[in-house]
C-alpha cells in the first residue's frame, strides 16, 4: 500500500525544500553532499525503505536546515528504522484501534469537526502542530501520534476497492487559525487533493456562522450490509464514545443535513478566502 511510506516521503519533502533553499540542483546536491546519484535520489523521492538517521542529520545540515529541523527529522528516520510504519494499527491510542478498523470498512463517513480539520484529511505539520498543545504527551508518544494519524488517512484514501463516500464539513477557523504559515497553505493543498478523489467532498463553514452543528464534532459511518447499525463516534478529554441506537444516530444525521445549507465547497471557500 503507498502509505506505508508515508513518513519517508516525508523525510524526501524535507530535503527537497531545504535543498531548494539552498538553491541548489540534484545535480549540485548530489555533487556537494559526496554521494551517488541512485542513493540521493531513493531519499529524496521517499522510496528507500528504512533511511540512515544520520545521513539525514548530516545532509540537511550541510543543506542550512535548523537544529530543530535536524533533530525532528533524524527522530522520524528512527522511527522508521525501530518500528515498521506498515504495522500502524499498533501505534492507535488506547481506545482508538476498534473506531479505525470499522472506519475502514464503512461504505459512508460524514464528519463534522467544530475545531480542527479532521485527523485522515491533515497533513503531518498540521498533526504536528495540533499534538504539540497536548501536554499529556511525551516527545515519543506525539511522533508515534503524527505517524498513527497521517497512515491512517493515507490508508483511507487508497485502501483496496477504494475510498468511501466522504462528505467533511470543516470550521473556517480550524484552517485560519494557521493563516500566515508554511501549514496553512500546505493544508489547504491537501484538502483539494483529497476533494479531487471520487466520491470525496469538503466543506467549509465560515466563521461567524450559527448552525445546527456548531460547538459539536462528531462522526457517522455506515456500511454496505444493511445488517450493520449506523454508527456515530464522539471524541472528549476521556475517550471516544460510539452510538448505535437508531433515534440518536438519526438525530445526528439530522443536524449534519442542517448544517450544510450554510456551508461552502472547499474551492468557493478558497476563492472568498484568496481575496481577503
């Protein structure tokens, strides 16, 4: 499956923009940092499986990346090397295994989020940046996180037979919130690039905005045997709660309905968005 790589490719963005910054070539890189043609280009594309730690230390060094840059990157190369990111399903938080493995399979996902975009469709500086304010959670514990809920979108999107009829209606203000930053232009890239996928639209909800969603994030899933119930997943500070019982599963349905009259497709949005 393509996500299994998702945090070489990564590691490959990472080089490619400090080495554009530098100003540089392939050719040039290549040239400067004393390797071979084949071995830069198997880090940069993403395609090497398991990358050294300290050759990536050591060329973004010498690319004019950061400390801090350096040693996030050098972190997620160990993270590759220690842990097979094909086995994601063992990085879920306590709790959270059961609701991705029936995500998977669900024919339909309607998604409200009333605070930040949703895990599948963030990009990892947006994970990154949101995991960060969590203070309950040690450097280890928020890489494993980032990893966890970039694979579990890549796996989403790609997994065998096709996505899921998606329908996500996102609050402005979980994208402007990064207005002004290298995360917000890059999020809102890869929000048009999965509402480029069949079957996948995205909503937003401009500030200011009353609604009969607003305040609530939640999640309804159904599936293609009609023996399986509906179901609709809520998160808290305690853990995620799921709802199966027909009358509570079609009020939220109900308030989801509601709420898009007042919402924007993703590319209205932005073109209201550009011209502020």
């Amino acid at each position: 499956m393509a996500g299994e790589n998702f945090l070489q490719r990564e590691l490959g963005r990472i080089i490619i923009k400090h080495r554009k910054l530098k100003g540089w070539t392939k050719e040039q890189a290549v040239w400067f940092l004393g390797t071979s043609k084949t071995i830069y280009d198997s880090y940069e594309s993403g395609k090497l499986q398991y990358p050294e730690p300290a050759v990536i230390g050591d060329w973004l060094r010498d690319l004019g990346a950061t400390q801090a840059v350096i040693d996030d990157a050098k972190a997620k190369a160990k993270w590759i090397r220690q842990g097979n990111p094909a086995n994601w399903l063992e990085q879920a938080p306590e709790g959270f295994g059961q609701f991705i493995q029936i995500e998977l399979i669900a024919q339909t996902i309607y998604m409200h989020e009333d605070a930040y975009v949703p895990g599948p469709l963030q990009t990892l500086a947006y994970a990154e940046a949101v995991l960060a304010t969590n203070p309950n959670l040690t450097a280890e514990r928020r890489r494993d996180a980032v990893g966890f809920r970039i694979q579990r979108g890549e796996s989403l999107f790609s997994r065998p037979g096709g996505p899921p009829r998606v329908q996500a209606v996102i609050a402005e203000r979980a994208l402007t919130v990064f207005r002004n930053t290298d995360i917000y232009e890059e999020q809102i890239e890869h929000l048009q690039e999965r509402s480029r996928i069949e079957g996948v639209e995205i909503f937003i909800v401009p500030s200011g905005t009353i609604h009969a969603s607003h305040g609530r994030s939640y999640t309804i899933m159904s599936f293609t045997d009609r023996k399986d119930p509906d179901v609709v997943y809520q998160e808290n500070i305690f853990g995620g709660h799921y709802e199966a019982d027909k009358a509570k599963v079609e009020l939220c349905n109900t308030l989801f309905s509601a709420t898009l009259p007042v919402v924007l497709r993703l590319e209205e949005w932005r073109e209201i968005d550009a011209d502020r």
